[in-house]
C-alpha cells in the first residue's frame, strides 16, 4: 500500500501535525512498519527460522512491533501473552487489537506516550487488515480516549500557568472562553497547548457519535486482504495484508465491496485511519471505475480532511494556510469524478447524496475564496456545477435544506458573472 496524506501536504511534511496530535506522521510511521509485518507475513517457515535464530534487519522482533512499550505500562499475564505472540506473526491484527482493549479495560491512568501508541496500535491492527467491527470499535473507543486525555492535559497545564498569575482566583471556574482571551499574551509554548486542547475539544465535539454510528453501521467481520481477490493486478507489495484463512474470500464481490466500503466510510471520523480509507477508495475504483459510490467515499475522506484544516485555520494555526488550496482541489476533484458518473438524466435516490454533497463541497469555494486564493471566475463555474447539482437533488427529495442550498447557491452565482 502506498501512503497518501488526505491533507495534501507530501508524505514527509508534518507541519500540520501538533505536538501531541501528531497524526500526519503516526500515518507514516504506521506505512513504514507494515512493510516489516509485510515480509514476514510472506515468508517461508525456514525464513522466519532464520530471522529468529541470526537476527536478520528486517526481523519483526523489534520493541514496537510487539507493543513492548504497553506490555511496560501494564504488564500483565495477558500483555505478555500477546506480546509473545505478535513475536511469532506481526500479521495478527486480532492479538494486537486485543493487547489495547486489555489495556484499556484495565481503567488505568497512562501517560501521554502510552495513549499514543494505544491508539498507533489500535489503527496498526487495522491497516494490516482486521476491520472488524470489535477492531473499529477499539479504535473508535481508543481515538476518543486520547482526544480527552490531550484536552484535559492541555487544559490542567493551562490552568496551572493561570493559576501562578492570578493567584488567588480560582481557576476551575475558568472558562474556555477566558483562556482563549489570553492566547495573545501567552508564551509559545503555552499557545500551542491552547491550540491542541480547543482542537481536541472540537474533534470530541463532532465525532461525539463515533461509537453509536460505528455500532449500526459496522455490523460484519471485514478483512480488507479481500479486497486483494478483486483486483488481481495487485501485487504482494501493494496488497492489504489481513490475516486470510477466514474463509470469506468465497463471497461474492458485491458483498465483499458494501461491507469494506462501510467501514471506510466510517474510518474518515477517525483522522489516523484517513489514509488506509483513501487507499481502500483507491481500490475500489479501480475493481469497478464506473461506479461513482467509490469516489464519493473518496470525496467524504476528503471533505472531513479539509473540515479539520478549517478548524486550524480558525484556531490561527500557523502553517495552515498553504495545505487548504491543495486539500480542497483534491476534495472537489472526487466530487467531481463521483458527479460525473451519476446519472442526470433518470437520477436515483441512491445518487442523492453525490448531488447534495457535491453542492455543498462547491459552495465552500464562495465561502472561503479568499483563504482558498480562488479567482471570481473559478468560483463562478464551481457554483455554476453546484447550481446544477443542487437542483437534481431538489428534484430527488425537495427537503428544506437542499432548498435552503438551491437559494444559496441561486443568489451568488450573478456576483461571480454568471447568468442562468
């Protein structure tokens, strides 16, 4: 698998990454390791032997690979069982999902390191193939974890720092709103544990469903390495990973297709999984290119990569700025190539959410030109797109928020030079 970032800065650029939320590189770490787990999955039995016996480099031997690092934060019985056993096959993405949720039913306080690489184990499992629903739901639960964790350690260093100017004052009566009053005044240092603590408030607040929509829609036990018997052109180094002897392989493709596109579309609320999402929408385009469900998944990772870097950009993150162009093209682009292969002329309930969505993605193009750096003309074809679109949507259900979209889009649309 190839590693893209849904951001659209490079592979190896990680400005966009916050001290404690560094999700751009946790993906690339992630991608880096799963060519160690690669080589050993496709390994002879002899070796496997060898590497174990002489310590050959690409051994997957290493601390991480066996989650050393939770094993030390609660060694248990059980951890150490689960360790031994990714020593014998990284692949077991079952056995590594099963040492996080251990840690996690232990209740225990970690420290900040001990989440992070919860969480980089818990998506770990999943890349390698294991999206089953009991995975994503120790992601999901993990993810959660972690963002409060980040958000109340920000907050208690922030209080701490107030606490020392103000004296007296008592600082649980602080309010976000009071500490964001200070961000002016306050030390670097002090700003970017701000930033982090209102980003991880955010995030909690918009994937507050996480869980209740992870149980209704992620029903079946997924192994993405099916995915692999769909497209035969795929190679050993390309192909998903998974555990295999599952026996799900025989289903029959369509089946295989709805419950893998079910679990990327939930991967999107998951920031750390956005590339394997983007790559498993990458494949399904290429096993059915005409179908444009796959480019709307595509479009959907996109969407909330380009909502996060709104966020920033609201927080006055620097660095920001120069990643919102590029993340947006790649975000239209989706929609576009999913528009393009709906039908317009006999349009389809199943095809309303491409024409909704698609007139809202183009609408922000208005609503942020000037951070976007779009000229009038650009906007004005882009809402001329929206126009259309949202009047197939109209046509296939007349609710009042694609009415309320249809007026939008309707009233711009002469400020940009275009007539209907």
């Amino acid at each position: 698998m190839e590693y893209e970032s849904s951001f659209g800065q490079s592979n190896q650029d990680f400005t966009l990454d916050l001290p404690n939320i560094p999700f751009g590189r946790m993906q690339h770490d992630i991608y880096v390791m799963l060519e160690t787990v690669r080589k050993h999955h496709s390994a002879s039995f002899f070796e496997k032997l060898w590497a174990s016996m002489f310590g050959k480099k690409e051994s997957p031997n290493s601390p991480r690979l066996m989650a050393q690092s939770l094993v030390n934060a609660c060694e248990t019985k059980t951890t150490q069982e689960l360790s031994a056993q990714l020593s014998e096959d990284p692949a077991l993405c079952q056995v590594r999902s099963n040492l996080v949720k251990h840690l996690l039913d232990q209740k225990r306080l970690y420290e900040t390191p001990v989440y992070r690489e919860m969480l980089f184990q818990a998506c770990l499992s999943i890349y390698i193939g294991g999206a089953n629903p009991r995975n994503m739901q120790t992601v999901g639960q993990v993810y959660i974890n972690y963002l409060r964790h980040i958000a109340d350690t920000m907050k208690k260093s922030l209080l701490s720092v107030r606490s020392s100017a103000l004296q007296n004052i008592n600082v649980s009566k602080i309010s976000m709103d009071d500490l964001n009053k200070g961000l002016e005044e306050m030390e670097p240092e002090d700003a970017m544990a701000l930033h982090e603590l209102n980003f991880a408030l955010h995030t909690l607040e918009r994937n507050k469903e996480l869980m209740a929509q992870m149980l209704t829609s992620i029903t079946i036990p997924v192994d993405l390495s099916e995915l692999n018997k769909l497209s035969p052109s795929q190679n050993i180094h390309s192909g998903f990973i998974g555990e295999g002897g599952s026996g799900a392989g025989a289903e029959k493709e369509t089946v295989v297709i709805r419950k893998v596109t079910a679990v990327a579309d939930v991967m999107r609320f998951i920031l750390p999984l956005h590339s394997l999402a983007l790559n498993i929408a990458k494949r399904l385009q290429t096993i059915e290119s005409a179908i444009p469900q796959h480019y709307l998944l595509e479009a959907r990772v996109r969407t909330e990569a380009f909502r996060t870097l709104l966020l920033r950009v609201e927080l006055k993150h620097p660095h920001v700025r120069a990643h919102m162009l590029p993340a947006y093209k790649k975000m239209l682009d989706a929609y576009y190539k999913a528009y393009k292969r709906a039908s317009k002329t006999t349009p389809d309930m199943k095809e309303f959410p491409i024409f909704s969505e698609f007139a809202q993605a183009a609408y922000l193009a208005h609503l942020h030109r000037k951070s976007l750096g779009l000229e009038p003309p650009q906007v004005g074809q882009i809402l001329k797109d929206a126009k259309e679109a949202v009047d197939l949507a109209v046509t296939l259900e007349a609710n009042p928020n694609q009415r309320k979209m249809q007026a939008r889009i309707t009233e711009q649309l002469p400020n940009y030079g275009v007539i209907l």
